[in-house]
C-alpha cells in the first residue's frame, strides 16, 4: 500500500532499527551463560537471536550452547532463566548500546512536526523505557509498547494495533518503521505503511521482505513523509 500522504503517528522498532543493542544484550547473555558452565555466544548467534523477545532470545540461546532449557519451574526452568537474563540485562541497558546515526535527531523532527511518536517492540517493557531514557529519545516518544505490555506480540499484528490506540491513530494514517520480516508483517496485518530500514538484524535477505518503502538511514525517513 502507498504512505499515506500525511501520516499522524509513526511507530518504530527498537532493536537493530533506533538502536544497535547487539553488545550489551550478548554480554548480559554470556554472564547468565557462564554462570551456568555454558560458552558464550558469538556476535553473529547474538544478532541472529535477537527480534523475538527475552524469552526466545534465551531459549535459543540455551539451545545453542547445550542441553535446552526445560519447561520446568526449577533453576534451569526457561522462566527462571529469562527472569535471570532480563536482570543482568536490565542493571546495564546502554553500555555498549548506540543509537543509530541520526535516529534521535529524525525521531525529534517527527515530533516538532507534529506527528506522533510510539515504540513497539518485543522487548519487556521496563528495559525499553531504561534504553530510550538513556540513549535520548524519551523526550519525543509519545508511547511505548514492550513485548510484555499486552497480551500479544509481534509478529501479531495487535501488538501494533494497540499500540495506536495508545496515540489514538488510525491505522490509515500510520507508518510502521522496523528491520525485519516481523515488523514488516505487524504492519501489512494492522494496515499501517511499512518502512523497512537495510540495516539492523533481519534474518531474511531485505529483498525477500515486502515494504511500502526502503530507507538506507532514519534521516531519509522525514523527506519521505513530506516534512
């Protein structure tokens, strides 16, 4: 579908499209690993896995380094171990973690040109908040929709859908902004425009994921929208 021509709300993905958070969540991953017995993940695993979540992050992690993780409630129980994962991660969010050339700065056009702005992703909600605090983007950021904060997720295209209701947009006059099949799925589901970045952590080749349009940096994403 074409953008609309005068968009109210753009919503973002966070990680490997306002963020590169690749470092701080593998060096969180290889602590909770190495506490275990287990090697570390390789940078590639850490961007492979990420997009997904805490929860599949984690269960594809265990399942990369040995046995898998067990469905039980006991200390190697996936729950413990996502639980354990999302406090190492959380008690430093920003470390290593950059924002993406000109992504505070396009975020911050967006809102003095009166659009509105919104976050939608699979992270938990509370490490989300920590990272746009830290890295700069709170202040023009309108509403945030962890991976937690409803009962669905991306790739379910209702993660997005309450997400505008959050900014009280319709999906008519929304875009959707992210990396991966994912995002580019959530949007054609719930009706909003889909921009696809060509950087971040697809693991889909770009030229397999269908997007309204493609931009190679955030600063080409307010020409795109007419302002």
């Amino acid at each position: 579908m074409p953008l609309p021509t005068k968009a109210a709300a753009v919503v973002f993905d966070l990680d490997g499209t306002l963020i590169d958070s690749a470092d701080d969540l593998g060096a969180a991953a290889n602590r909770l690993l190495a506490s275990e017995g287990r090697r570390p993940l390789t940078p590639h695993e850490v961007r492979r896995f990420i997009g997904d979540g805490s929860r599949v992050f984690v269960d594809r992690a265990w399942a990369a380094t040995g046995t898998p993780a067990d469905g039980s409630g006991g200390s190697q129980g996936l729950d413990a171990l996502v639980a354990r994962f999302i406090a190492e991660y959380q008690s430093d969010v920003a470390g290593h973690t950059r924002a993406y050339a000109g992504a505070v700065d396009t975020v911050a056009a967006l809102k003095a040109g009166g659009i509105a702005v919104a976050v939608c992703t699979n992270k938990p909600q509370r490490p989300a908040e920590l990272v746009l605090e830290a890295l700069g983007f709170a202040p023009y950021v309108d509403a945030v929709a962890g991976g937690d904060r409803f009962a669905h997720r991306k790739p379910d295209p209702r993660h997005l859908l309450d997400t505008l209701a959050l900014l009280g947009t319709s999906s008519e006059a929304a875009v959707m902004v992210g990396d991966n099949e994912h995002d580019m799925a959530v949007a054609h589901g719930a009706g909003t425009g889909a921009v696809l970045v060509s950087y971040g952590y697809a693991r889909l080749p770009l030229e397999e994921i269908e997007a309204d349009a493609r931009i190679d940096s955030l600063t080409d994403l307010p020409g795109l929208l007419g302002l």
